[in-house]
C-alpha cells in the first residue's frame, strides 16, 4: 500500500523540477500566492482586531502588486520610517519591469 499523494504534494513536487524561482508566477492571476480573494478575507479577520497586515517582497513588481492589491481589499497603508527614495533595477526581472514602464517601489509605503 502506498500513500496517495495529495494535489498539494504533487505540485511541489512539480515546483522542484522546474528551473528559476518557481514561486513567481509569470502574472498575478496565474496562480499568484497573495490574491484578492486572501486579501479580502484577511481584511476582514484582522479589522475586527484592528489587526496590521505586513508585505514584503525583494521583487519589485510583486511588492508594487501586492500594495495595490491590499488597498483594493480595504487596507490602508502605513508610512514607513525609512521609506524609500530611489531605486535601480539590479536583476533582469526588476530591469524588465522598469522597462516596460511599471510602477516604481518607491514613496512612503515601501522600505
């Protein structure tokens, strides 16, 4: 008898084999780990306790998705201490995303 392997298990499995960091979709509706659906539920949960929600990414583009996306779920942004003020695209991905004119990780709201 061997144990039936579960769907989560399979696509880990799945995940391991693939090449690059396979946690980032290639766009956020494709199977992207922070969706509206989370967001709002959470929203929810935590503005009954007047809970905070943190997010953070070192992917410009997903940290740019996520704040936009958690606003869209009712949250409001905190300003941060040490927000940020400039940034260069270092990686291929974040060189890519400036290029094709995305939003910039940059202002009050990022650190």
């Amino acid at each position: 008898f061997q144990p039936h392997e579960s769907a989560c298990e399979q696509d880990l499995a799945s995940v391991f084999k693939q090449k690059g960091n396979a946690q980032l979709p290639t766009s956020p509706k494709d199977n992207f780990m922070v969706s509206s659906e989370l967001l709002a539920c959470l929203h929810r949960v935590l503005n009954k306790g007047r809970g905070q929600l943190l997010l953070q990414s070192n992917c410009e583009d997903v940290a740019v998705f996520m704040k936009n996306a958690s606003i869209e779920a009712g949250f409001m942004p905190i300003a941060a201490t040490h927000p940020v003020t400039e940034l260069e695209a270092v990686t291929q991905r974040a060189q890519r995303w400036a290029a094709s004119g995305g939003e910039r990780a940059v202002g009050n709201v990022f650190s």
